[in-house]
C-alpha cells in the first residue's frame, strides 16, 4: 500500500500533453477559413454514436470544453441532422444503430460529408468480430468521405481530419 501510494505521488500522470492554444488556434482558424470558403458558413457537425464504447465521444466532447472551445471559431456541434454538413460518425455500427445511422444520412441535406472517427468506424477494434456490429464498420453502410483513425482519435487528430476535409478539391 505504501509502495503504490509512493508511486502515485512521484510518477508523472499518465495523460498526453495538451497542444498549445497557438496550435489549436492556428488549426481551428484554418478550419473556419476553409469552410466558410467552401459552404459560405461555419462548419455544422452533428455526430453519431453508433455503437461507440464513448471512448471517441469523449475526446469529441472535449473540444467543446473551456481548453479547446471550439465554438470561439465558429464550428458548431448540431442536434439536428437536417442543421448539418458533416456527420461525425464514432463506433463499429451495431446492427440496432444501423437504421438509425441511414435515416441520419438521409435526413441529412446536400451537400454532405461522412466522417468515421476511431477504429471501430473503420471496421477494426475490439467489436470488430461481434455478432451484433456491421462487418467494415461505418464504410459498409454509408459512403464514407474521410477516415480518423485512433482508439481514439484525440482532438486535434478530429481538427486535422476536418480540416484536410475542407481542404479537398470538390469532385
Ligand atoms: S475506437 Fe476505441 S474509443 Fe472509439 S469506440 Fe472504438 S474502442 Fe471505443
């Protein structure tokens, strides 16, 4: 007891360092910029647990917390899908979560983006061999625009991801 009370006083905490505001802001900037060139507005993002251990939506949440605050930049998490260009797309897709997940996309008006952040998105992971997920994740449902890798991914791996979104030529 007194070995692991020493341990936890004198080891370092086992968390990532955060990025600096200057990089965040620098990245979230550039996020804005793009996307205002691109759709005339802000970014609108409405995300999708579909089957997700909540891992991805906690790193997710966190760019709407006093560090990150996302909104300062104009980018907006929407309840609506009908409010958003990008559905954020998090966990393997569970055959319950399935229909959800498609009506999300159809409710969802044009033009649009699918995201699938983590690795369960990507049809890898822990649930990858479940009985009750989808086999290829959120690609075998949906068409899929961008990947985010990561288990899971953190905030400013979502901020990269969004932004090299924007940043693609229109097809
Ligand atoms: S990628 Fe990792 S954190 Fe995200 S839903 Fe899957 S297991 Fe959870």
């Amino acid at each position: 007891m007194r070995k692991l009370l020493f341990q936890g006083l004198t080891r370092s905490p086992l968390t990532e360092a955060a990025p600096t505001q200057a990089e965040l802001a620098a990245l979230a900037r550039d996020l804005d910029r793009t996307a205002q060139a691109r759709l005339g507005h802000s970014l609108s993002i409405r995300e999708v647990d579909a089957g997700s251990c909540n891992g991805c939506e906690l790193e997710i949440h966190a760019l709407g917390n006093a560090f990150y605050d996302l909104e300062r930049f104009g980018l907006r998490f929407v309840a609506s899908p009908r409010h958003a260009d990008v559905l954020l797309v998090t966990g393997p897709v569970t055959l319950n979560m399935r229909e959800a997940l498609v009506r999300t996309y159809d409710a969802t008006p044009n033009p649009k983006w699918v995201v699938a952040a983590g690795t369960c998105a990507l049809g890898d992971g822990v649930f990858a061999d479940s009985y009750a997920c989808e086999k290829g994740g959120v690609a075998a449902v949906l068409n899929v625009d961008l990947v985010i890798p990561g288990c899971p991914p953190t905030p400013i791996d979502l901020l990269k991801g969004l932004l090299a979104l924007m940043e693609r030529p229109a097809v």
